[in-house]
C-alpha cells in the first residue's frame, strides 16, 4: 500500500471511529434501559432504537471493510429482529451477552488497523454463536450462559455503557480538531442568538415609527382645533367679552393660554422622535449588518465540502456490488458543493442505506440486464446541487429494475400497515410513500444487505429530523431516483406567523406552498374527506385547530371566507385552516431541552422581536397527524351547531341496501323516507322537504348522478345536501360525482356506519 492510500484508509477509520463511538453509547445505553423496564410500548420504541444503531453500525463498518465489527452487528440486528417479531423474551443472561458484543465492539476501535489476536478472533465466534442462539431460540440455560461469557478470554473487562464512554475518551483525547468543531459550533449558536436582538431592535424602530405618526395625526387634529379656538378669542375680544361673567371669560383665555403652550409643546416632541426614529433604525441597520455577517461567517467556517462524506461511497458501492456478482459504476457530481457540517454528519448513514438499496434492490445482475438489452454494468450515480431559499439537492438515481410497487403493497399488508381493501385502493403515486415505513421490504429473504425493511425508515427519519424533504420516483425497467432536499444550516430559516384562536404558531416557508382564501361554499366532502379545489387539482382541508387538539372557539366567527395555508412534504399537499396568516421573517430554532426532545407536530420554538415564545410546527408530523386523524370538521369548525336533521329521503333500487340504511338511520334519531331510484325520489321532493339526500348511483331510469344533477338545476332544492352511497369507486366516478355537485361520496366497500352518519351530521 503506498503511502497516499495508507493516508486514505486511516482519514476512513478515523471517520468510522466517530460515528461507532456514538452508535455503541447509544446502544449500550439503550440496552440498560431496556433491562429495566418493564412498559411494553417503551420496551418496543428501545428494541427499534437498538436495531437502527446495530443496523447502521454495520454499513459504515462494511464501508471499511471491518468484516469483523459487521458480522457481529449482523448478529446483533438478527436477535432484536427476533424481538420485534415477539419470537423472544431476553433473560438476564441474554443482556450479558448483548452487553458483551457492546464492549467488544468497542474495544475494537483503538485498534482498528490491527488484526484480531487469536484470544480476540475466538472471543468474537463465541459472541457470534450465542447471539445467533439467542436470535433462534437455542441458547443454553442462563447459569451456562453466563458462565460462558463471564470466562471467555478475549473480552474488555468493562462492561455496559462505561465501556463505550472510557474507550471513547481514550480514542479521541488526542482529536483535537474534533473538540475545536465542537467550539465552533458553540460560538455559531451564540452568535445566531444575536438574531433575537436584531428582531428586537426592528420592532422597537417600528413602534418609534408608529409613535411618530401618531404624533403627527395628533398635531394635525390639534391645529384644526387651535384654529377654531383662535377664532373664539377674537370673537371674544372683539365683542369685549359681553355677555360672559368675568370668571368665564377668564377660563377661556387660559384655555386659549393652554392651546398655544400644547402647540409649542407637540412640535418639538414630533421633532425629537423623528430624530429618535432615525437614529434607531440606523442603528438597527447597523446591528442587524453584524449580526448577518457574524453569523454567515461562522457558518462559512462551519461549512465543509460534501465530499468529506462521499469518499466513503466509491468503495462501498465496489464491495457491495462485487459481492452479489453485480457490476456497478458509481458517479458523484457536486462534491465540492458545501454544506453545514452538523447537516453533513446525520446524512452519512442515510446515504449509505440508500447506495445498498441501489445496488441490492435497483441494479440487476449483469445477465438480467443483457436479456433487457441494457449494459452489463449498472450506473448510479449521486448529485449534489445549490437549490432556492439557501437549500440544498441531493439526487441518488439508478438505471436498475425500478420498485414494484405491487410487491411494497404486499409487504404492507403483511407488515400490518395496511388492510387489504386499503391496498386495493392504492396508485403507484400512493403506494411510493409505504417504502419509507419500517417493515415494508420487496426483498423476499433477510439478507445482511437487506429484507429487514429497516433502511428507508431511517433515512426518512433522519431527513425529517433535518427539517428536510424527500421524495421518490420510479418506472419499471428504467431506474429509481430518490431526491432529497436539505438546509445550508440547522438552526436558522424563514417562517411563516399564523393564527389560531389566540395562539400563534410558525411555519417552515420551505414547506409552505401557499396561503387561499376559500368560501365556504367551495368545501366538499370526497369519502367523507373535506377537500377543496386548488388550481384544478383536490386537495384535502383540515382545520389546525383541530389537528393540534385546540379548543373550539364558543363563537365562531361569520365571515364568508376561511383562510387556510397548503402545507407540502414528501410531494404530499394539505391545506390547513386558520384564523389568520401573518407575516414572514427570518426564525432562530431553539430547542425544546431533554424532557421535551419528542414532541408530536412541534419541532422546537422560537422567540419573536416582541419577546413572545411560538412554537415551530413540524410539517411533516402534521401532514401524518391530519392524514392518521381522518375526518376533519371544518365546516362544523366553521357555523355555528345546528339543529339535528329530522328528515333523510334514502335513495336505493336494492331492498336490502335501502332497508339497512334506513334501519341505520332511524336507529340515529332521524325520520327517513324512501325511494326506488332516481324518478321517484325527485317526484317526493316536489311535495315533501327534506334535510338531506343519500342516493345510490346505479339506479334504473334515473341514476344518482342523474338525480344530483336535476337538482342542483331546480331552484328551491338546489342547496340540499346531497350524499351518493355507491359501488363505483373509480377515480372517474368520483370526479364525475364532485362535477353533478354531490357533497359525500361514500364507497361501499369501505363502507361502515359511523361514516354515513358523520357526513350526514356535518351536512345538515
């Protein structure tokens, strides 16, 4: 090995002594908790935790070729896969093993560059077989088990976290530039605080501004009345103040007196806060132009090329690609783009999982692809590029076989994401968003590559963790190409302020398409989903107030308008109702401390020029929240509660369908009429009044379609809420039922009670 090459594997060792570090404390802390608790959902959160940290750990081993630090993680993942399938209960002398893997992997690290001695390597096939027996059911009785780890020669005499934590301290006491990254970032976060102060002083110019011009519309209205004053006094003088006892006429002349002295007294004060006016905003511009260049300098020291990280991936792709007989070429363009080092440091692991996941499930082998006419050599590559709003992009394609989309359905309904009949409903552009849940593999084996469904899940965590988006796009027998959208820095951006009820709450711009203004006449209801259109295309609405568990307003208010701001992450759009849509500024995140690290739709806070504290909404958690939440009640959000309906005409040529409809209804409370299609319900509705129509579609001489139709054209019915109960669950179907102007669309194969009545009951 010649000494560039030498120089090269120990920058990589050195880069991979870090990032184990972090995973075994992590894992060693994890696995103490696990031992101790006793709380099924924490035991299962702390299960996932260990398996994420094992399964990372063993790609950037496998990027350095640490064959033996890989196969023990691929152990290591093997028992906690057995645990998240409830195929074991770890007994105390299962923790001593898990344990001991810990310690020995992390009494590896001092002396990665070394080979094993031979008390090391028989010490790593005996941890290597236990945890293999663990993960199948087969181990020895525990007194055996823990004799045999107790007395293996080989293992660090550490045991449990401190082990991590010692060998961590005595690895890197000597990386000073480690520690100097750390200062730096410290004096960034002290000087982004300063962001605060520059708000600050903004706000104060523009209540000196505002004071001003109170002053000034004061003055103007003091002189009119000076005027009309001064033409009282001379009236007065003129007639020799007759008529007037003398003490009156004396009063006026004081407050004549007064006039002029309040006169001269407004006029300097106008003078002096046009000046106070002027040297504050000079100095707000002078602080905000240090503040601004302070902080984008330390950024600039914080910033480190892409390509401290992507010398990793060459290599990986080589190994990985060698080992399942495949044949690669690996492309990087825009290494020299850079990024904030903190950003650079989260997004090592997730674009190893996504390099595997190319070459594993993209890249066919190389005989495959000469049947499909394509080279024998697959071709991924990986860019890096400068996007709007101080954003960066990052594209991993391939030119492989493309996901089946019907294998990731399949895997989700076997992983319990998703009811069959869910699936059933599912597009390709649906179906793409469940290859980033945990669970959902098309790998038909558990390899040490792949098939645990695990790699996508992190990397979407990791990159919404970033505030950062990600989307997917596949064809069939082209490729896959995953983008992924990214900050410049961690803790500053531009946020939108908006209202609900008296609460304030900031929006990432990145992930603010718009702001509308909706009637709400506009709103309709699409399988019991309010939606609204947005530039010919449906979008589903959803109140935030409702989404975020705050409590309706006793009044609400009557304007004809609701104001609602369309959130996008992940190629994902809903628009969420509120109260009002402030102003824009820059944003400084501040964290919500240790016993707040996980909060549901908030990612942090932050502190206006004003001193008020507002939450930062963490966009991607709102979108799952409104999507898991289903029904939202925007329009019952929006009116006051109105009376319960009494009448229902039930529209339906089946006597069994309409016979159950009617027995559901009537078991609600409401007086039902019924119908055998479309000609005799609008026959009934010419004599009687209803509150509301639930129709079939296919109905002989008039369809439900039809029906609908006929009568928003008549005059007196055209505002009846009307409700389609139907089989036709096409995507034509549906758009034809919002053209006829249908309020509901109910599928029957979805169908259950508690949706009819929630449409029926927000309708009327």
């Amino acid at each position: 090995m010649d000494s560039k090459d030498e120089a090269f594997l120990k920058r990589l060792l050195s880069t991979f002594r870090v990032e184990a570090a972090e995973h075994l404390s992590a894992m060693s802390s994890y696995l103490l908790d696990l031992e101790k608790s006793r709380d099924a959902d924490k035991k299962a959160d702390l299960v996932e935790r260990i398996f994420r940290e094992a399964h990372s750990m063993k790609g950037a081993a496998r990027s350095v070729n640490l064959k033996s630090i890989e196969s023990l993680c691929q152990s290591l993942e093997s028992v906690f896969a057995a645990l998240k399938k409830n195929e074991l209960i770890l007994t105390p002398a299962h923790f001593d093993v898990l344990h001991g893997a810990v310690d020995f992997l992390s009494s590896r690290l001092p002396a990665l560059e070394e080979d094993l001695s031979s008390e090391q390597g028989n010490a790593l096939k005996i941890l290597t077989a236990r945890l293999e027996e663990i993960s199948k059911g087969t181990s020895k009785s525990e007194s055996a088990a823990q004799q045999d780890i107790s007395t293996v020669p080989g293992l660090p005499p550490l045991v449990g976290p401190s082990a991590a934590v010692v060998l961590g301290e005595r690895v890197f006491a000597p990386e000073t530039v480690r520690v100097r990254a750390e200062k730096l970032g410290a004096v960034l976060l002290q000087a982004e605080e300063l962001l605060s102060e520059k708000l600050a002083a903004t706000r104060r110019v523009t209540e000196i501004r505002e004071l001003h011009t109170l002053i000034g519309q004061r003055e103007k209205k003091w002189k009119k009345l000076q005027s009309a004053f001064r033409a009282v006094g001379q009236t007065l003088e003129k007639s020799g103040n007759k008529g007037l006892p003398d003490q009156e006429s004396r009063r006026i002349m004081k407050l004549l007196d007064d006039m002029e002295e309040n006169a001269d007294f407004i006029r300097p004060l106008r003078t002096r806060v046009a000046a106070l006016e002027k040297s504050a905003a000079r100095d707000q511009r002078a602080v905000a132009a240090m503040v601004d260049n302070l902080t984008e300098t330390m950024k600039a020291v914080l910033m480190v090329p892409f390509s401290a990280v992507l010398d990793l991936l060459p290599k990986l792709v080589r190994d990985l690609s060698h080992a399942q007989g495949k044949e690669a070429e690996f492309v990087v363009q825009g290494s020299d783009v850079e990024v904030d080092r903190r950003i650079l440091d989260e997004m090592k692991d997730p674009l190893i999982h996504l390099l595997r996941n190319c070459v594993d499930h993209g890249i066919e082998n190389p005989a495959a692809r000469e049947k499909t006419g394509k080279p024998r050599a697959g071709s991924i590559s990986l860019s890096v590029s400068y996007a709007e709003n101080k954003r960066v992009v990052l594209t991993i394609s391939d030119d492989g076989a493309g996901i089946d989309f019907g294998k990731v359905r399949d895997s989700a309904v076997k992983s319990g994401s998703l009811s069959p009949e869910e699936s059933a409903e599912l597009d390709d552009e649906a179906t793409v968003h469940l290859i980033f849940q945990s669970g959902v593999t098309t790998s038909p084996l558990i390899t040490d590559l792949s098939g645990r469904g695990l790699g996508l899940a992190i990397v979407k965590e990791k990159v919404d963790g970033l505030n950062g988006t990600i989307s997917c796009e596949s064809h069939e027998g082209r490729g896959t190409t995953f983008r992924i959208g990214l900050p410049l820095t961690l803790t500053a951006f531009r946020g939108v302020a908006v209202r609900v009820n008296e609460h304030l709450f900031i929006v990432p711009t990145m992930n603010l398409e718009r702001t509308v203004r909706i009637a709400r006449d506009e709103i309709k209801t699409v399988e019991n989903r309010e939606t609204v259109s947005l530039s010919g295309k449906t979008v589903p609405l959803v109140a935030l107030r409702w989404v975020l568990e705050l409590p309706q307003k006793e009044h609400q208010s009557e304007d004809e308008f609701l104001r609602a701001a369309v959130l996008t992450s992940a190629e994902r759009r809903i628009a969420f109702s509120v109260d009002e849509v402030l102003n824009e500024e820059e944003i400084l995140v501040k964290g919500l401390g240790p016993q707040l690290s996980r909060i549901r739709n908030v990612s942090g806070a932050t502190v206006l020029g004003n001193g008020r504290v507002v939450p930062i909404l963490n966009v991607s958690d709102l979108l799952k929240s409104a999507v898991k939440a289903g029904v939202s009640p925007v329009k019952t959000l929006l009116r006051e509660e109105a009376a319960p309906a009494k009448k229902v005409l039930v529209v339906e040529d089946s006597i069994t369908a309409r016979t159950l409809l009617k027995n559901i209804l009537e078991s609600a409370g409401y007086e039902v009429r019924t119908a055998v299609d479309g000609v005799d319900a609008f026959t009934l509705l010419k004599t009687e009044a209803v509150d509301i129509v639930i129709s079939d579609v296919d109905m002989p001489r008039m369809s439900g379609f039809d029906l609908t139709a006929k009568i928003r054209t008549d005059k007196r019915l055209a505002e009846l809420p009307v409700v389609l109960v139907t089989a036709l669950e096409s995507r034509a179907d549906k758009e034809r039922g919002i053209d006829v102007g249908a309020d509901a669309y109910i599928v029957k194969s979805s169908f259950n009670q508690s949706n009819l009545l929630e449409a029926v009951k927000r309708l009327i």
